[in-house]
C-alpha cells in the first residue's frame, strides 16, 4: 500500500480513537469526581440525557477506530513488522474498553436513560453509578494504551 493510505489509515484510527479516548479520560478525571457532588435525581437526569445522546452517536466513532486501527494492522504489514504488532496492541485495548462498555457500562446506561426520559429517580441510583464508575478507569486505560500504540505505528510506518 502507498504511504498516503497508511498515513490516511493511522490518522482515521487516531482520530477516532481519540474522541472515545478523550471522552472516557474526562469522565475518568473529571465527570466522575464531579457527579459525586451532585443529589441523585441531578445525576439520573443529567446521565440519563447524555447517554442518551452518546450511546447514538459514539458507536460510529468506535466503529470507525476498530475497523481503521484493524485496517492499518494489514496495512502496516501484520504481526511480522513492529507497527503491525503495536497496531494489534492498539486494537486490543480497543476491544478492551469495548467489553467493559457493553457488560458494564451500557446497561447502566440504558437504566439512567430511561429513567431520565420516565423524570424518575432510581431508588438504586448512586449504586448504578458506582457500577458505571468500577470500569472507567479501566476503560480509560485500555483507551491510553490504544491510543499510545497507534501513535507508535504513526512513528514506524515507512515514509
């Protein structure tokens, strides 16, 4: 492949991963300490609408950093080449983070949505949020070392 597609490649899986990355490290850092402070029926309306809003439209994003970061491990050369390797590594801990969001986080989710939408508050409502919070350090490291890993195949493409 010409280095143009494997430079177009890299920047999509950047891209991309970048906005699930940057999204998931701010709630790591930032939302999680955040909401803490705030009474349940604030966090259920306030978590219910933003989920409601990301789980349509960050699968598109996601979708597109797993299947460039997949692209750009054939492009790169495969498991023989060492952006090949880390582009594998960098799907890896997308995987990752997607697991954790589809066992954990997304029913969570899907509660506070429609309990936002129904302007109820879950009696369990601190407890789902906790359960929410127990992967997104994890998440958000899987993301890190997605993130890290493309930005070393960005590196080692020939040019």
């Amino acid at each position: 492949m010409s280095s143009l597609w494997s430079a177009g490649l890299v920047a999509l899986a950047l891209l991309s991963s970048g906005v699930v990355y940057g999204t998931d490290v701010f709630f790591a850092l930032v939302a999680r300490s955040a909401l803490r402070r705030v009474d349940e029926a604030s966090l259920t309306q306030v978590l219910g609408h933003l989920h409601a809003v990301a789980d349509v439209r960050m699968p598109l994003v996601g979708v597109t950093a797993l299947f460039s970061t997949g692209g750009l491990f054939f492009v790169a050369g495969g498991w023989p080449t060492l952006p090949g390797r880390l582009a594998l590594l960098a799907l890896t801990g997308l995987l990752s983070q997607l697991a954790a969001y589809l066992l954990v986080a997304q029913p969570v989710n899907k509660r506070q949505t429609a309990a936002a939408f129904q302007h109820q508050t879950p009696p369990d409502a601190r407890a789902l949020q906790d359960r929410w919070d127990s992967v997104i350090g994890l998440r958000a490291g899987a993301l890190t070392v997605a993130v890290a890993a493309l930005i070393g195949v960005a590196l080692h493409l020939p040019r």
